[in-house]
C-alpha cells in the first residue's frame, strides 16, 4: 500500500469514526420532547401569548416551519452555519390554557448534537422576550 492510500484509508476511517460519535436531532426530537422544556405561566390570555410567540419567533435569526394553534404547538429551526460556528437548532414551543392562565412551554434541540459550537439558548430567549411583553 503507497502512502498515498495509507492517508487516504486513515482520513476515511477518521472521518466514519468521527460521524458516528455526532449525533442529529430534527425536529421531531424537540417536538417529541414535551415534558423536558423551559416553562412559564402568564396572565395574558392563549391568544395574546401565541401571537407574541410568532412575532418574537419572526424577528429572529429562527425560520417558521409551522404553527398549528390548534395543537398549540409552533416549530421553528435555526440553521446549520458552519462558518459562524452555529450548531442549528429545533425549537418547539406549546402554548396551552393552565388554570385560567397561558402556559408556555419551550424545547430547543441542537441539530448536531455532541458538538460544541456557538449556539444561543432559544429556551431562555423566547421566555425572556415573553416575561417583557407580559410581566
């Protein structure tokens, strides 16, 4: 075997070994991840806190992928960017009716998982931005 092929089976096998240590998550994991999230309670009516939600999800670096109101459950993601060091991120978020006050409850997911990179915690910025409109 030259040397040639020696670094070349090296970098492939590298880069197999390093592709099964990363793990993905998608959407579905972070809807899926109902119970684990962030959660807070508002005084403001369902209506009012989903609004807010979308406009907070809008004028943000998230993307709007759907926003089903009768399952009281808003799906947005961030992409993947390499190079500003941005992991990607799922985010689910319910809003539902709690003893005649809105709970919200936020999951976010990095899309690659087991890697460190620059992410923003979407959990603490959406509620952050909720408790200014309604606190």
């Amino acid at each position: 075997m030259s040397f040639k092929h020696l670094i070349l089976a090296l970098l492939v096998s590298s880069s197999l070994f390093l592709q099964g240590c990363i793990s993905f998550n998608s959407l579905a994991d972070a809807r899926e991840g109902k119970g684990s999230g962030q959660v807070k309670e508002y005084s403001a009516n369902r209506d009012q806190v989903w609004q807010q939600a979308l406009t907070i999800i809008e004028e943000s670096d998230l993307n709007l992928v759907n926003a089903d109101v009768t399952q009281g459950l808003i799906l947005a993601q961030q992409p993947i960017a390499p190079l500003s060091l941005t992991a990607g991120q799922n985010v689910a978020i319910y809003v539902s009716e709690s003893h005649g006050r809105t709970r919200v409850e936020v999951i976010s997911r990095k899309a690659l998982g087991d890697i460190e990179f620059v992410s923003k915690d979407w959990e603490d910025y959406i509620l952050e931005r909720l408790d200014q409109r309604f606190i």
